[in-house]
C-alpha cells in the first residue's frame, strides 16, 4: 500500500524536477528532444563486445547533471528499479559466451562478461539520458515538440490529456485499493470476484468522467480541434547547444578516447 | 517485457520506429476521419485508466503471484483499433519517459509489440471473429481470453526476434523462446482472465457500451487492411528473394561490371581514395555487406554452411521492410499535407 503511494509520488517528482530554471531547462524543448535521440543512437552502435570506448559517453549525462543540478541518487535509483529484464537477457551471455577475448595479467576475461558489461553500460546511458529529457524539459514541453517535429497533433493531444488525468485515475484507483485493505482485514491480494468489481466500476467512473470532460470542453468551444500555444523559438543558444553535443557525440563515437589515454598513460607512466 | 535500448541495434531500432511512426501517423489520420470529437477526450482518459487499472492486481490461486489486465485489448474493444493504437502508443511513450520502462528508441519496438498486435491482430480476427455482431457473455470471455493470450504471445515472439537479429545477447533464438514463451503464455491468460472480468463487468452493468463500440466499426476498414497485409507480404517475398538472388552475385553492379571487364573491381587510379570510402561505408553501415556481423567471423561459418546464406536473407527482408516503412511514412505525410492545406483553404 505505502508502496503505491511512494510509487504515485516518485512519479511527480521528476516533473517537478522539470520545474527548475537553468541554462538547460531554458532550452527549446526540441533541441533536447533531438540531441537525446542522437546520443542513445550513436550509445548502440557499437559492436557488441565494446566496453572501453562506451564509457566516454558518460560524460554527457554528467554534464548535464551538473548544469541542470538535478539529484544523481533520485535518477540512479529510478535507473536501477527498471533494469531486471535487461538483466535477465544479458545475464546468460557469460555461460553462453566463453571465448576469451582479453587478458589482464593473468585473468581471461570471455565474450560474454564483455558483452553483458556492454549492454548494462548501454542500458545506464540510454535509459539516463531519457531520463535526463524529461528532467530537464518536463512532459508537456516534450508533447508540443514532438507535434512541432511532425508527430500527427492528435497524438500530441493524446499525450497532454493523458498526462492530465493519469494522476487523477491514480489516485482514484490507490483510494480504492485503500478502501479494500481496510475492510480486508488480513487479506493481502485482491480476489478475482472482487478484481472485476473494482476494476469495473472504476472503468464506469472513467468513461463517466470523459463524458463529463467533454461536456466540459464543448461549452469551452470545443469543435474537435485543440489548439497549443507556446512560443518556439531557435536562438543562437539551440544552435550553440545542438552543433556542440553533435560534435561532442560524433568526436566520442569516432575517435577512441579511452584507448589513446589508456596507450599514452602506460607508455609515460611504465 | 518491454524491449530495452541496451539490447538493440540501430538498425532494428530504426525500422521498427519507421513502422511504428507510419502506424501511428495512419490511426491519426483514420481517427481524425472519423470527426467524432468526443473521442479524443474519452482517449485521454482512457489512456490514463490503463495505468491506474495496471496498480490494481488480483491474486492467482495457488501461486503467490497476482495478474493485471494489459489495456492493449480492453481499449481496441472499446475505441477500435486505431484509436486503440494511438492511446496505447501514448501510454507507452509516457511509460518509456516517466518510468523508463524500454528507452526512446525502443519506444519503436515496443508501441509494435504491444500496441500492433492487440489492435490488429488479434482484435479484428479473433476476438472480433469469436463475439460476432451479437456478443453474449460466454463468447466475451472466450474472445477475450483468446484475444489476449494470442496477442502477447506474437508480442514476446516480436522481442525475441528483435533481440536476436539486433545480435547483442549470445541467447540463442531457440533457448530464448523456449524461455519467453511459455512465461508470457501464463501472463497473457492472467491478463485475458482480468480483461474477460473487466469485459464481463461492464457487459453486466452496461451492455450499450460494449454494443456501441461494436457497431462504432464501420465495414469499410477492410480492404485497406488488406493491401497493407498484400503489401507487407509482396515486400517480405521480393525482399527474401533478392536477397538471396544478391547473395549468390556480388552486388548487381558488380556483376554487370564483371561481365563488361571480366573482372569485378574498377581498376581506380587512386586505390586510396577507394579504400577510404570503403571503410567510411563499413563504419556507417549498420547492416555491412547486406550480412549480419556475426556471420562474418569465421568460426559460425564453419558450424553452419548456411551462415551467411540466412543472413543475407534476412537483412534483405529487414532492408525491404524499412524501404516499405519509409514509402508509407512519406504516403502518409504528403497526404497529410495535402488535407491540411484542403482545410486551411475551406
């Protein structure tokens, strides 16, 4: 039960997150939208067996947390809740994979631990910097730029009202669950026979409550259309930020970083 | 079993974005069409129902675990199908972002999986097909039961695939599937059981809802149905075909140029430069020589002769498949212009 409610209430939080002004935030949403795509693109192209030249790119949700000032425990914990299935793929690769590709000093290091290190350092990286987006942008912005990019308007319409009432629905549901347990007594799970009322009802209540959303938007003119207004603008600022981490993603991609430090290190420092 | 950016290659991730985009970009216009504006309100909401249904679990006798319902099917049997895929292609991208269930690029693959197959499989034919034009409750139950559990499994064979093609795992594709399948066949029951419950419930309480979303469904949807299906298989065909016609010469350039020179390389006064693009080629490329990477070490050669044989195939279903993608997506964005002009003028 408390569970939930820490669930519901994370959820905000990272909205909240949204709410913050810095250098960041004050971007155009779209330019935050493209440069994240650009990043987990240029994160999965590497072979599979890549570790060193992946870990460079961890510059760039550091950056950004660093600029944004947002709280690194909070995203890693939200980061770590959502990996089990990663895990449950990768996690077989060593037993499956047992050709040695590496050797430091006298430890044979296989294919397959290489490849499971790879796919959890592109899991953080991925997952961070979607993370990082709606962090640093929040969800409504990132709605109008994905319709501004092309996305059809009913989506993006879709998107906001969803957003809109999820939080309502969540509670009502939570106030239902509430409600069960305290007249539950000892019983933990719901029963079928009970699942179907609840679950029922709050369906009715929902479909009763777009109804009611409706009505609501037709005597505000509602003709089918919704119209966003929100200024959209390409300063210098979009096109410094954009051109930079471009820049920066295709210099990490191409140019292997850790190698070169790593070579330069052990022939000055052995 | 969301589909994780960590476990996929650019190049599955892009088609199944494309298909995924051009999905969505034909539900809009389908819904749009329809001019019934007060679906995109009950849209919203019901999009935002599926994450509060998805809290309230019921336990599954005799073990320990508990069951909740999908909303793929709950939504297709109450909006139809294309609306149904744009509020689960919403859902999921709130899921992707807030939750970070999957990633920004898996989004593609994971609106397919869950959204493709509920809406347009297995709601128009088999729950369609089981409840009829005149639904009782048995039928329902049946329907949906049937519904759902085919549907997640076409899902969880979707990620398999994907997966496995995107070639980061060592799974091999049988144990994989030997373990996703059967663990997705006893959560695909338990979500049709609580759909089935949800479905009966409100065919009980009020049964003109479920009569109206029946009947909502115009007849007409058919034949485009079909010449999407006609098309996705003539694409399938030529792609595997000349693939492997591609496979046995070269390259088709290569073989003309071998014929006209009697040898297959253009003598270049400037090897270098050769070399040069050759290798940007190679590192741009994501599907390199139209074979898998894996295919290309030596020691799977030796294991299976048909190595590379299957390889070439597949990335020439995978490349006919982006090419149908994108001539869709540009299909559907030219017609988009042209109505959005055709209203501004009215």
């Amino acid at each position: 039960m408390s569970r939930l409610d820490t669930a519901f209430y994370d959820l905000g939080r990272l909205d909240m997150l949204a709410e913050q002004d810095s250098i960041i935030h004050r971007l155009d949403p779209r330019v935050k939208v493209i440069t994240t795509l650009l990043f987990i693109i240029c994160v999965i192209s590497f072979d599979k067996y890549e570790v060193s030249r992946l870990i460079p790119f961890f510059i760039f949700p550091a950056l950004l947390i660093g600029i944004a000032d947002l709280p690194f425990n909070y995203l890693l914990r939200k980061l770590i809740l959502v990996s089990p299935f990663v895990l449950f793929v990768g996690i077989f690769n060593p037993f499956l994979d047992r050709e040695v590709l590496l050797h430091i000093g006298s430890l044979q290091v296989t294919g397959g631990w290489l490849s499971l290190i790879s796919i959890l350092l592109r899991f953080s990286l991925t997952v961070g910097a979607g993370l990082l987006l709606i962090a640093t942008t929040g969800f409504p912005a990132i709605c109008m730029a994905i319709k501004k990019l092309g996305a059809p308007k009913i989506f993006a319409v879709l998107l906001l009202m969803l957003y809109r009432y999820l939080f309502v629905l969540i509670e009502e549901s939570i106030r239902m669950i509430r409600a069960y347990t305290l007249r539950a007594f000892s019983r933990k799970k719901i029963r079928y026979p009970i699942f179907k009322q609840l679950l029922g009802t709050l369906l009715l209540r929902t479909l009763d409550r777009a109804q009611r959303i409706h009505m609501a938007m037709l005597s505000r003119a509602f003709t089918g259309d919704i119209k966003i207004s929100r200024q959209f603008s390409f300063r210098t600022q979009e096109f410094i930020y954009l051109a930079g981490c471009a820049a920066l993603f295709i210099f990490i991609r191409f140019i292997d970083i850790s190698g070169i430090l790593g070579k330069f290190i052990m022939e000055t420092g052995l | 079993m969301h589909m994780a950016d960590a476990l996929l290659s650019p190049g599955i991730g892009g088609v199944m974005w494309a298909a995924t985009a051009a999905t969505i970009i034909y539900s809009a216009h389908k819904v749009q069409r329809q001019l019934d504006n007060r679906k995109i309100p009950l849209m919203g909401v019901l999009g935002a129902f599926v994450f509060a249904a998805q809290m309230i679990n019921f336990a599954i006798p005799g073990t320990g675990s508990s069951g909740h319902i999908g909303g793929g099917l709950l939504l297709a049997i109450l909006l139809g199908p294309h609306a149904a895929f744009l509020t689960l292609s919403s859902v999921l991208t709130v899921q992707a972002l807030f939750f970070a269930d999957g990633g920004l690029l898996a989004l593609g693959c994971n609106i397919f999986n869950l959204g493709f197959f509920p809406c347009f499989i297995s709601y128009p034919f088999i729950y369609k097909n089981i409840v009829r034009d005149k639904p009782d409750p048995r039928r329902l139950i049946i329907g949906t039961i049937l519904a759902a559990t085919i549907g997640l499994q076409l899902g969880s064979l979707s990620v398999v695939l994907q997966t496995y093609f995107s070639g980061i795992t060592a799974l091999p594709l049988f144990s994989f599937l030997v373990m996703m399948q059967p663990i997705h066949l006893a959560i695909g029951l338990a979500e049709g059981i609580a759909t089935a419950g949800v479905i009966s419930f409100i065919w009980n309480a009020r049964p003109e809802i479920l009569d109206r979303a029946m009947n909502e469904q115009p007849l007409g949807q058919v034949p485009v149905r079909n010449i999407i299906i006609g098309l996705l298989v003539a694409t399938v065909f030529t792609g595997g075909i000349l693939a492997w016609y591609a496979s046995e010469h070269p390259d088709g350039l290569e073989w003309s140029i071998e014929k006209v020179t009697g040898n297959s390389e253009i003598v270049s006064s400037s090897p270098d430069m050769h070399e040069k693009l050759e290798l940007i080629q190679q590192k741009t490329s994501f599907l390199p020589d139209y074979t898998f990477k894996e295919n290309k070490s030596e020691s799977l050669n030796e294991k299976d002769p048909f190595g590379s044989y299957t390889g070439s195939t597949l990335s020439g279903l995978v490349g006919g498949l982006l090419v149908l993608a994108s001539a869709l997506l540009i299909g559907f964005v030219l017609k988009k212009r042209k109505q959005s002009a055709r209203y501004s003028q009215n």
